[in-house]
C-alpha cells in the first residue's frame, strides 16, 4: 500500500511539473524564426509587425549609447522586446534587441535568455 501511495505522489509531482512546461517558443526558435522572416533590411515597420502578430510586448524605437564590434563607442537606433518565461523553478525572459539604421533599415539582432531569479 505505501508502494503504491508513493507512486501515485510521484506520478502527481510529474504531472503537476510537465503542466508548468510553457508553449512560448524558445531564443533558439525566435532565432531561427526572426532569420527567416526578417532579413537584414527589414523596415521597422516590419519587425514591429512581427512581433505584434506573435503578441510580443515591445518598445518604440530609441536611440541606444554602446560600443559596437570595432570597440568604438556609437549610436544606435533600437527596439527591444521580451518574453516572461516564467517556470515553477525560475524566473526568465527572452530578450531581444533589433539594430536599425539611419534609414530604420534592420542592421542585425540579438536574441537571448535572461534569468531574473528564482
């Protein structure tokens, strides 16, 4: 009998953890969804698209103070955007970052998972 209360508890533990399992997709999936479907060049109008078809909570763009890959300090014109992705265990979101150009042309864009606790 305790055998079979023990398995029955597993079984609810397991059941209640693959309920917590969310449906948002990955940094990896948006990665490969934001190359497909937002080439280099893409207006800002079209990202902003993009994420409000996926009801992906974004900012306006803004201009952003940052060094860039040659270490020369730069101005940069952005969106950001994120996804809670929050789990029984942790707190984390996705974070992106869209670059834009002068002509609010897509310039490239970071996709990551950032933990925000426990």
């Amino acid at each position: 009998m305790k055998g079979l209360l023990i398995s029955i508890l597993c079984f609810l533990i397991t059941l209640a953890f693959g309920a917590c399992r969310s449906s948002q997709p990955t940094a990896e999936e948006l990665r490969r969804l934001i190359a497909a479907q937002l080439p280099v060049g893409s207006s800002k109008s079209q990202v902003a698209t993009f994420l409000d078809s996926r009801g992906i909570r974004h900012s306006e763009m803004k201009d952003q103070f940052e060094y860039d890959d040659a270490h020369e300090y730069k101005k940069f014109r952005i969106i950001t955007a994120s996804i809670q992705r929050n789990s029984f265990w942790t707190k984390s979101q996705i974070l992106m970052v869209f670059y834009f150009d002068d002509s609010d042309r897509l310039t490239k864009y970071d996709v990551k998972n950032v933990n925000t606790g426990l």
